[in-house]
C-alpha cells in the first residue's frame, strides 16, 4: 500500500520536468511563460535592456519586465471589431537613440475602418508613449471587421514594410486603386521612396509594393534582407510568399483552396503574371505570425521559416528548396500561436492567443 502513494509523487515529478519542454528535431529544448494574464495578444518586440512590449488587440500595449507587466499610455485609439484592433508591435534598429515605437492597427475611417501605422516615442521608464503620428493610413477603407493584416517590418534600407488584407472585399485585391490586399512600402517619416515600382503611374497608390495578397499576418526579413509574408486562404490555400517588387500574387484570381460555400476560386491555381506561393497549406492552418532564424543558439535551424498556426495549435518550421513543412513544434503553450520572434539572444519567443501568455524556447540545460 505505501507504494502508491510513492508512485503517485513520482509520477508528479515526472509531469513537472516535462511540463516546461518541447520536443523538436534539434532536441527537446525549454519553453518559459514570461508574462501570462493577456487579453488577446497580438504581438511582441524586444527593447534592448530585456524587456519587451506585447499589444492587446482590445488596444492596450503593455511593456513587461521582471515578470511585471505595466500599461503603456499615448497609444493610438484603435477600432476594437472583429479581427481589427492594436495589431503589430515593431522595435527599429535605432531604438536605443531614437527610443521610436511602431504599431499598426485598424482606424476608425468615414464608412469603416482600414489598417493604420503609428510611431511614437517611448519614455525611459516605459510608461507612455509621446509624440505619436499616424505616418501611414489605408485608402480604401472596408465596412467590416476583417482582414486588417498587419505586421510592420524594417527593411535594410530603413524604409517600412507594412502588410494589408483586403478586408474581406476580395476585387480590391487586384485594384490598385487602393491599398486593400497589398504589401506597402513606405519611407519612416510616411513618404513614399522614389523606386517604389508604381510611382508616377496614374491611378495607382505609389505606397504599393506588390498586391493580390488576401489577408497577411506574418512578415520577416530573411538573412538576405528579403521580404517573407505568410497569409490566410480560404478553405484550403494558406501561402508562405517571397515578396517581390511590383509582383502580383493571384488573390482572388488564382488560389490554392476554396471558397468556405465549397465554390471554386476564381480561375485555378496558375496565370501567367501571377506569382507562385514557395509553400501553401491544405487544409488551412490559419497562420499568423511568421520569423526566419539566424542560426545563433540553434545553427541546424539557421534560414529557417518558423510561422504560428491559429488552427491546428502548433509552429510550422519550414525549410528546404523547395520549401516545404519539415516540422510540427507543439505542446500546450502552443495554443493559437499568433506571433513567432527571435529575441536578441536567438532564443524564440512566441505569443499564445489561447493561452493568454508570451512564452520563451531556449536550450534545455542541465538546471532546466
């Protein structure tokens, strides 16, 4: 009889030390909750003293450190429907100079809401954010609470990328007439860089950078220092994008997948002047935020895709010519991931919608 009560402790241990890792093909590695207690997190960025930022889609952004999470003031007023609210949070190269703050998220516009970026400053002790502009505003705006995007990225050059679904308005997509389904690019003050590949074409936004896309909610540089997006499909069709300048990528002409009433998409999967995805998924894994890895703690993974899935609960890590999933990273952390980021140190840091919490994958050692 005592051996069950024995059994029962051991068994518990057990359950502890496997409770704080995951298995991957490079070996089980630890995962960390670093902040819990979230409503709807959206997006995290690393400031340089180890603290980070993490939005809310409600429209709070809170800055946390030490485990402490604190509200950040000055933040744009954002319009909280649907799928819209304080999206994506980006910390440029230079913050440690000119402490800036990027944040996309959808406005309030006459007859709806379209996707918007923010800069502002944040203060030295991480409480409020002064001198806000909105530098960027889509144009046309959609009348519902869908498909905002949005992630903001930092190109080499210093110019902004930002990515923009089509609001559920599928033609706009295709109509460069406004920014609905595109990836824009943008100077940091909101001009428009002299070599985008529309400008000074009549009846064309200038801030497009390429257009066709559905609704992207990844983007990252890759070591190249070229744009990766992934976006949501239908039913069936999520693609991972290499964005190219002035390229077309077929939403809603050509699709992998179908419309949720079961009805084809538009004209196949193939046009000439269209772009192939590198990968696409079928069925859908509604896929969010997306991150290519340096290499730094984990060298085999180095060029790497890792990208959140909404759906299945997991990470995808994506690699090989062609691309294709070469791995499934899950566990109960893994629950609706809507971001993946490298932090500084090369630990990987994603965001758990469903769990509420930021959580940390690092080497497992021997204390862990």
């Amino acid at each position: 009889m005592r051996l069950v009560p024995v059994i029962l402790l051991v068994c518990c241990l057990l359950t502890a030390a496997f409770a704080d890792t995951l298995e991957t093909r490079a070996g089980r590695v630890a995962v960390t909750k670093v902040v819990d207690g979230l409503d709807t997190p959206w997006a995290v960025g690393h400031l340089p003293d180890g603290s980070i930022l993490v939005t809310e889609r409600g429209g709070r952004l809170l800055h946390v450190k030490d485990g402490k999470k604190n509200r950040v003031k000055g933040v744009p007023k954002v319009y909280a429907a649907g799928q819209g609210g304080l999206l994506d949070v980006a910390i440029p190269r230079d913050f440690a100079r000119s402490r800036e703050v990027f944040l996309t998220f959808s406005k309030r516009q006459d007859g709806g809401a379209g996707t918007a970026l923010a800069i502002g400053r944040l203060s030295e002790d991480g409480k409020r954010l002064t001198g806000l502009r909105i530098v960027f505003e889509s144009v046309a705006e959609g009348s519902g609470g869908r498909h905002f995007g949005s992630r903001v990225v930092e190109a080499r050059d210093g110019t902004l990328f930002v990515t923009i679904g089509e609001r559920g308005n599928r033609p706009a997509a295709q109509d460069r007439s406004n920014h609905n389904g595109s990836v824009i690019r943008i100077n940091r003050d909101g001009s428009v860089p002299s070599d985008n590949p529309f400008v000074g074409q009549p009846g064309v936004r200038p801030e497009i950078w390429s257009f066709g896309h559905r609704n992207p909610q990844g983007a990252a540089l890759d070591l190249q220092g070229r744009l990766w997006v992934s976006e949501h499909g239908a039913r069936g069709g999520d693609e991972v994008n290499l964005i190219r300048k002035g390229a077309n990528y077929g939403w809603p002409v050509i699709a992998y997948g179908r419309h949720y009433s079961g009805a084809k998409i538009g004209e196949g999967t193939s046009k000439p002047g269209m772009e192939q995805p590198e990968y696409y998924w079928d069925p859908s894994i509604a896929p969010s935020g997306l991150m290519v890895y340096s290499g730094k703690l984990w060298p085999e993974w180095k060029g790497n895709i890792f990208v959140g899935s909404l759906k299945f609960d997991y990470i995808s890590r994506l690699a090989g010519n062609p691309l294709r999933e070469v791995e499934r990273i899950e566990g109960p952390e893994t629950e609706r991931v809507r971001d993946v980021v490298e932090a500084p140190d090369g630990t990987i840091w994603f965001v758990s919608e469903g769990q509420g919490a930021v959580y940390r994958i690092s080497p497992l050692v021997a204390s862990d």
